[in-house]
C-alpha cells in the first residue's frame, strides 16, 4: 500500500496520562494498550525510556489481521525519538521499556492512536490498532562513547594516545548483533592513526587508553558513528555502533627503539661499536607475543657488521653498545623497521627482538693473550721453528666447548711458523714458556675466519682458547732442515758411498745421515718425519734424478746457496 507510515506521525491528541498499561478491555472495550512480549532477549542492557531515540521494524494490523502498514516493506526500520509527541500516543507508551532484539504485540485503542478521525482512507474511525514491534536500536542525545574492557593483559606499559599508530581486529556489530563489518574476516588488522580524526569519532575516543592484548567494546551513538544516513552499505543511519575490538600493536612515529630487559655478563670489558661483526641469536615477535622469526630455529647465529645499514635501522642501533654475552629485548617501531609494507610480517608492526650476544669482534682486532700463569724460571722462550707440545681447552665466547686435547690425555704438538695452526694460535704460543699458561681471544680473521669448521666452530666465531705449554723442543735456524752440530767430515761422498761404486744410493744417504744424528753430530727439524726430510734431502742432491748422487751432484749442490742440502 502507498502509505508513508501514517501511524508513526505525530497522532492527533488524546489525555492518555492517567490510564494504566495494565488494564486492557474486555469485551472490545479497551482504555489503555495491551502488551504482549512475544520475544524476550536474554541480556537487556538498555530499555528504552523517554527522551531516547529508537529504530524498530513493524507490522501494523487490525485486529482481524489485515495489514495496513509495514516497515518491512520499505526495507528500513522506523527511527524516531520516543515520549515526545511524535508518535501515536499508544506507540509512545509501549516503547518504552523495550529492550533490544525485544519484540512485542502491542494493541492500542482508538483514543491512543487516531481517534474518532481516522487516518485518511487508511485507518477508519474508532480503529483499534495492532503493532509487531521489534526494537533494534536505542540510543540517547545525551550518550558518548561507551567502553566495556573485558580483558586486561597482565603487563601494559603503555596506553594509546593521540597520534599513536595502531593495529587492531575488530568485529562491528549494529546494537542487535548484526555484525557489520570485521577485520577477522578480512584476515588483517585494521592499521590506523588515533585521535586524530582518521576515524570515526567514536573509535578516535575509545581506542584511547588501550593496552596491547586488551579487549574492549566501544559502543557510540550515531552522533559519534555515521550519523543520520549510515555509510551507504551496511550501516544504517542512526544507527548506533558496536566495536569488539583486541588491540595488537601500538607505536608513535616520534618513538626510537627501546631497549629492555637487560641481561649484561659482568664480565663484560667491551662494547660493541658500529663496524663491529656481531654474532647474535634472536627471537622475534609481534607486540601481542606472535613469534615471526628466530635464528635458533635455524640452529645458526645471525652474524653481521653493525652500524652499517646492513641490518633494520632499528636493530643497527639496538646492537651498538651490547657485551658479549648479553641478552637484551630491542622494541622496533615500523619505520625503523620493515614499514608500512611489513616484508613478510604485518605492515606497520612494531618489532620486539629478544636478543643473545654470542660474540663480536671487530675486523681490526688482533690476538688478545693473557698470560694467566708464569713459571718462576724460564731458560728458552717459545720462537719461529721451535717443535711446542701444548695443552688447550677450546671453546666459544658463549662458554660452549669446542675441544680439548685434556679429553684425549696427550698434548696438541706442532711446529712454531710452519701453518700448522691458525695465525693466531701461532702468536698465542711464541715467547711462551714451558709451563706457562695463557688464555687467548682470537678473532675469526686469526683463526677459522668466515667459513668455520664444520660441526665445529660457526663462520665467524671469535675463538677461546686456554692454553699450557707442556714442552718444547728447539727448531733449527729459519730455513734449515739439517744442520751439523759439529764440524763437516771432509770427504763426505766417501764416508757416505759404503760400497765404494762412486755412487751414494738412497739407503746409504738415509743410513749416513740417521747415523749423525744419533751420534749427535747432526740435528734434524724437530717436528717432523725425519724420512721425508731425509727424502727431501736426497732428492735435492739428487740433480738428474735418477735415483743416485754422483760426486759431480754432490759438489754442484754444495756450492749453491740453499739450507736443504748438506
Ligand atoms: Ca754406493
Ligand atoms: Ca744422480
């Protein structure tokens, strides 16, 4: 019917004060309205009272059933102030004290609704009218925003403030539950500026004084949501507004990082600098505790030059200043961080990095050696050549062992100079005395550099060693192999050419020269196969290589300048 809600005008006036609600009329004879609640929502936060301004569907009938009005048919519900004349005097009364989601049939008699008039062509005189009335929505001029925590988390030190950043989930609801719109369906939290005017003035207000983790409803009137005509989809106008909101995240663009939590190894004698190489184990996370990264889940450190923009602004800072062994938790707003565009995390998060020093160094370090223990005589010290017999405990800066030749019960033996340990080690163990002991930091270029050892030492890792020098044995002058501790035989290729054919064959070199050095007349480098430097010997002499030194070798050799020879 082509009918703009006569009912719901202003009706013509009727005292109707002085009647009770309770009363109805038998017979067909009615005084007052007759209410008969066919649905009662569980929770009524509100009824409706004087003053307030509500929206509701309904059916308007006589009492034979026959419709003469719906709101259903205009496909949006009926929004008017209550109590102040605006409706039919019957419908004024029986408004009040509904609930939302409350739905009652509500029977008003002529004198409360159109009277002896009628309504046009559409109501008759004397008409007693029948409503079905679902009340959706109630609000009052006099509401701001409501708030209703529900979760608190157990830690909040900070709160929302005006021109914060922020992200959150939320579900929003019209006051009878249908939801509207909801950041969990879209599966990404809402990212915004508060208090600003970036949203709608409701949420501006009541996402302040939020903490991460809290959960709160805000509830806001249409004044402080989308006012008279809604957004032009889903919600209506006047409608009030209902925001379940979780809060996840919370920076301010003025912030820096923080650092907190922290943990230093009073040991600590060095900070780290930018241009260090630090090595560090980290966990990451989101403000509201969701874990994105961790370098233990890779079982390996995160190893970088810090201070040098090869790492998020943030933890280029974070990790100046650290000790070795320390733990620190570094906070990282976005844009010292991964942005608005996030790189695999949220845009716009803020970064929470429970950090480990494991070591750092710096590529200008040298060996640091710490004589930990002196001898009270020392004839010889250690040098370039010396054949050493040490001890080591070897391990990292984090404490974790690497090895030890105590685990073995025998010593660690090399030759001083000749690269049989990293450079560092070969500094840590010259000068040094038998029984001294020393504690030596080698930084990785001085020791298994960026590549490590496998299942051993990490890329890069600053190595530890404590060291003891059990004994040693001197090594010839630099270059020698051999050397005579007395005067040269003078005929030499006689005394070695046994058999007299004018020829030394190899057993009768490598029996000479074992000979001398057992007789203590000649000495060998310490250190080594004596065969192979025998070997070495011959085959120098050796000149044609066919397998025997002629005297002719023999002589042209020895008028060279050269230390492998006799
Ligand atoms: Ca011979
Ligand atoms: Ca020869």
């Amino acid at each position: 019917i082509p009918v703009r809600s006569p009912p719901l005008r202003p009706a013509p006036q009727h005292s109707s004060q002085d009647q009770c609600i309770t009363s109805s009329g038998g017979g067909g004879l009615m005084y007052d309205i007759f209410i008969e609640k066919t649905f009662v929502p569980e929770q009524c936060v509100r009824a409706v009272k004087d003053g307030d301004y509500v929206r509701y569907h309904y059916n308007g009938m006589f009492p034979d059933g026959k419709k003469f009005d719906s709101s259903y048919d205009r496909s949006s519900t009926y929004n008017v102030f209550v109590g102040k004349k605006q409706l039919i005097a019957g419908m004024d009364k029986a408004l009040v004290g509904m609930c939302v989601n409350q739905r009652s049939l509500v029977k008003i008699p002529p004198h409360l609704a159109y009277g002896k008039k009628g309504y046009g062509e559409i109501i008759p005189a004397d008409s007693i009218l029948h409503f079905d009335v679902l009340l959706l929505d109630v609000w009052n001029p006099e509401d701001g925003v409501q708030i209703n925590t529900y979760h608190t988390p157990s830690n909040c030190s900070r709160k929302v403030e005006v021109s914060d950043y922020i992200r959150y989930h939320y579900n929003g609801t019209l006051l009878d539950g249908t939801l509207f719109d909801s950041s969990h369906t879209r599966m990404r939290t809402y990212d915004t500026y508060v208090g600003i005017g970036w949203l709608i003035a409701g949420m501006d207000q009541g996402l302040l004084g939020m903490c991460v983790g809290e959960r709160r409803i805000i509830t806001m009137p249409p004044s402080l949501g989308y006012g008279e005509n809604g957004d032009g989809s889903d919600i209506p106008g006047q409608a009030s507004l209902v925001f379940d909101v979780v809060l996840l995240d919370l920076h301010n663009t003025k912030d820096g990082i923080t650092v907190t939590n922290q943990i230093i190894p009073e040991s600590c004698t060095r900070k780290s600098v930018a241009g260090d190489f630090v090595r560090y184990h980290y966990n990451g996370s989101l403000l509201d505790g969701t874990f994105f990264d961790s370098s233990y889940s890779r079982n390996r450190t995160y190893d970088t030059y810090v201070g040098r923009g090869y790492v998020i602004a943030g933890m280029d800072e974070g990790l100046i200043g650290v000790c070795v062994g320390e733990r620190r938790t570094v906070t990282i707003p976005p844009h010292l961080g991964y942005g608005e565009e996030g790189t695999g995390i949220p845009g716009s998060a803020v970064l929470v990095f429970d950090v480990h020093i494991i070591d750092f160094h710096n590529p200008s370090d040298t060996t640091e050696v710490i004589v930990t223990h002196k001898t009270e005589e020392c004839v010889k010290q250690t040098k370039k050549g010396d054949f050493v017999k040490y001890h080591y405990n070897a391990s990292l800066m984090d404490g974790s062992s690497i090895d030890s030749t105590y685990n073995y019960g025998k010593t660690y033996n090399i030759v001083l100079g000749a690269n049989q340990v990293v450079p560092g080690m070969e500094e840590g163990l010259m000068d040094m005395c038998v029984g001294e002991k020393r504690h030596l930091v080698i930084p990785p270029h001085l020791g298994y550099g960026e590549r490590g050892v496998t299942n051993e030492v990490p890329g890069s890792a600053v190595l530890v060693f404590d060291i003891e020098l059990v004994d040693m044995e001197e090594g010839l002058p630099e270059g020698y192999m051999f050397i005579w501790n007395d005067d040269v035989a003078t005929d030499l290729f006689t005394e070695m050419d046994k058999d007299k054919n004018e020829e030394v064959e190899p057993s009768e070199f490598t029996d000479y020269i074992m000979q001398q050095v057992n007789e203590g007349k000649g000495r060998l480098a310490p250190g080594f196969d004596p065969y192979r430097i025998i070997d070495n010997m011959f085959s120098n002499q050796d000149r044609d290589g066919d397998g025997k030194i002629t005297e002719a070798e023999f002589r042209l050799k020895a008028d060279e300048v050269s230390h492998d020879e006799l």
